[in-house]
C-alpha cells in the first residue's frame, strides 16, 4: 500500500504550479531588477538620513567654528515668546532656505493679547537674537500663527 509519497507535506510537483505561487511574489522574482532598485532606494534613504546635519553652522573662521543645535535655536526662540505676559506657549521651527533663516512660530495666546503689539515685539527680538547673540546677519521672515486661546488662571 506504500506509494512512497508523503503524508506530511504538499509534493514538489503541486509547489511548482502557477497556483501555488502568488501572483505578487511571482512578479518579484520575475523582476529581480526591480527589487534590486528598491533595495538601492532604500540604502540611499538611511545614508541621507544618517548623514544629515542636526547642527547649523552659524560662523567658521579661522578661529574657529559656532555651531547650534536645531533644538537648542528652537528653545530659544520659544523662551523668547513665553517671556512676554499675552504668550501662554509657543513653538518655533527654524528652516535655513537659500541661506536665509526663515522662522515658524506657533502661538497660544490668552484673551487679554495684544496681537498687533506681539507680532512687532517677538519680530524684533528674534532678529535680535540672530543678529546680536548668534551673529546671523541673513536672517529671513518670520511667520506668526495663533493656534489657540487659553483661558486665564482665576487666582482666589
């Protein structure tokens, strides 16, 4: 009654069938170019990602070279914000586009704000900031957008 066949698994003639295999790991292997340029793509992707500068380089001389953090030039701005009494939080983004600093301020601020008053503030301190504490002469726009209102604490 032994045909030699095995009862534990599918026979080598059923895994070779077009059934067998799907249809999409069927064109993988029928495009191994494919597969090999998506494996490049993806190499190239984490060597960027890897090499990508978190520091900006503000002055290089012969003395030396200043450089900042993104997060330490973010923190910055943003204790530059929360110091003024109509600014309840904030959050700022720094992007150096065509080697201009160009800012991205995010603000919650409370009722009693004077906005017209901040905007002309908080434009004026941050190019301070640039231009007297970091030595940026280049600096870009700064953009200013309210996200929210806070209500103000009742003290009893």
């Amino acid at each position: 009654m032994a045909t030699g066949r095995t009862i534990c698994g599918p026979e080598l003639s059923q895994l070779t069938e077009p059934s067998a295999v799907s249809p999409i790991l069927e064109y993988f292997l029928n495009a191994p170019v494919l597969v090999i340029g998506l494996w490049a793509a993806l190499c190239v992707l984490a060597i960027l990602f890897l090499l990508r500068q978190p520091r900006l380089l503000l002055v290089s001389n012969e003395s030396g070279r200043l450089q900042i953090s993104r997060h330490a030039l973010h923190r910055l701005i943003e204790t530059c914000c929360q110091q003024l009494r109509g600014v309840s939080s904030a959050r700022a983004r720094v992007v150096k586009r065509r080697g201009k600093f160009k800012t991205y301020l995010r603000l919650k601020v409370r009722p009693d704000a004077k906005m017209d008053a901040i905007q002309g503030y908080l434009a004026q301190e941050i190019t301070d900031i640039y231009r007297l504490n970091l030595g940026i002469t280049n600096v870009g726009p700064i953009e200013i957008e309210v996200v929210g209102v806070v209500p103000e604490n009742k003290e009893f």
